[in-house]
C-alpha cells in the first residue's frame, strides 16, 4: 500500500501525518475501515481524514465511523468539500455536513480548496468568494473551521478578515514565516495586494436599504426595520431573508423579548 506522506503536514501539532483522504474513502466504500484503522495504528498515525469527495457519508455512518476512530485512540480530522469544480456543494449541503460533524466531534473541519482555484470558496482566479463566504461563516463559527488556503494572496485575505487567530491548512513549508509574520502585525508582499472593501449586498433597492439601517443601527427588530424604512412588512421580511441567504447578517433571540428576532450584521458574530 503506498501512502501520499505529502498531504496535510501542516495539521501535525506534534502528531504523525494524516493518511491521505484516498486511501480513507476507499476503505469506507470497501468496507474494511475497521482493518484499515487497525493498520494505520499499528504503523503509528494519530489523526485520520476523512472526507466524502467521491463517497457519501449518512449521518449515523458519520457516527459509526467516530466510533471506531475513537476506539483505536485516535482523532478523525474532517474535510468538507469536493475537489471537482463542477461538482461542487450548495451553502445549504455544505453548512449541513460541518453541523453534523460539529455535532459529534469537537475537532476542528477543514474546508476544501485543493488547489485554490474554482474550489470551494475561491473563484477561477483564487480570488475569495465573499457572499459565499460570509453565508457560510453566518451559520457556522470561523473557529470551528480550517480554511485550505494553497495561494499566498488567500492566507493574507483570511489574515486580514479574521485575525491572527484564524485557522488554515493546506499551507506550502516557504510560506510559513510569512504567515507568522501577518499574525504578528507586520504586512507581506501578499498583504499589499488585498482590497479591504468587500462585495455589497445583491438584490432590489430595498435589500440594500435595509443592509445599511441593519449595518447602521443593530441589533435591530423586524418592527424597528418597517417604522425606519417605511417600507411594507412583507418587502422587509423578503428583504431580510434574502440578506441572510447572503450571508449578511444573522439573526437571534431579542434578550429583552424571546418573541422577537434581532437582526445583527454577520461581522459582530465573529469577534
């Protein structure tokens, strides 16, 4: 059997390598994922990814394949996401799988790129898709996930938008110092190179006005939005469901009163 010891080095914190996703969906389709843990042990791996690039995981074999993991004493890492730029996942599909996987597991799930072009939430030219993006992290914390980022330009943008903190994978061994020093506050070459505004709301003229009250004064209700606006109840409704389809803002539970929902731009979330 000939492992690929090249992928992921850069999740090892102290760990030996991850098999290759490969290898790991081929033992789940064949049934052997029992022998192969078995094996992937006795060699001394700690962390196994495990991904549904070319396979489809229910939510109960998700829970079976933990089990097993967790059995041999040992950490399941994994992937969302699909190689194939044709056969990529909808916001919906992908936001489902990382809340099973956050439902079972507290490790953190890396989020497909492969190369970082026209994968994920890159477009052809590796440039961040931002409404894709901010939908995504909407409903999932940026914390829960490793952002695969193979291009310099992406690693600084990801820098920049979520902070020093943030989590990424996929990293080549020469850009590592340049990371290090983005965390630290010092600019890299690639850092000149990113435009700080990002891409504003799509949609009607009152999708729009009601982003900026939202951005403007928030958190703010439903009702607050009609009196503010002077728009109809079902524009605002429409209006707001369609910013949160974006990925613009989210909304919760008003603290002063359960019944009502509070809408918040999807920034203040992630501080």
């Amino acid at each position: 059997m000939v492992l690929d010891l090249n992928k992921h080095n850069q999740f090892t914190d102290g760990y030996i390598l991850l098999f290759t996703w490969l290898l790991t969906e081929y033992a789940i389709r064949e049934k052997v994922f029992e022998k192969f843990m078995e094996s992937a042990k006795t060699i001394g791996f700690d962390i196994i990814e495990i991904s549904e690039n070319s396979i489809h995981l229910t939510f109960e074999e998700k829970k079976k394949i933990l089990k097993i993991v967790d059995s041999y004493d040992m950490r399941a890492q994994w992937k969302i996401g699909r190689k194939d730029p044709r056969r990529q996942l909808s916001v919906d599909e992908t936001t489902k799988k990382m809340n099973e996987i956050l439902e079972i597991s507290q490790e953190k799930i890396i989020l497909e790129a492969n190369l970082g072009y026209n994968v994920g939430i890159y477009d052809e030219k590796g440039d961040i898709k931002w409404n894709l993006l901010s939908a995504i992290t909407s409903k999932i914390s940026p914390n829960s996930i490793i952002f695969e980022a193979p291009l310099e330009i992406q690693q600084a943008v990801l820098v920049a938008e979520f902070g020093q903190r943030v989590n990424m994978g996929e990293i080549k061994l020469n850009n590592v110092l340049s990371i290090e020093s983005q965390r630290r506050g010092f600019l890299s070459k690639a850092s000149f190179s990113i435009t700080p505004v990002k891409k504003g709301p799509e949609g009607s003229p009152a999708t729009k006005f009601i982003h900026y009250i939202i951005r403007s004064k928030h958190p703010i209700d439903q009702s607050e939005l009609i009196y503010v606006t002077n728009l109809p109840r079902r524009t605002v409704q429409a209006s707001v469901e369609e910013l949160k389809e974006q990925g613009l803002i989210i909304e919760k539970n008003s603290l002063d009163d359960t019944r009502k929902k509070v809408y918040n731009l999807v920034k203040a979330e992630w501080i």
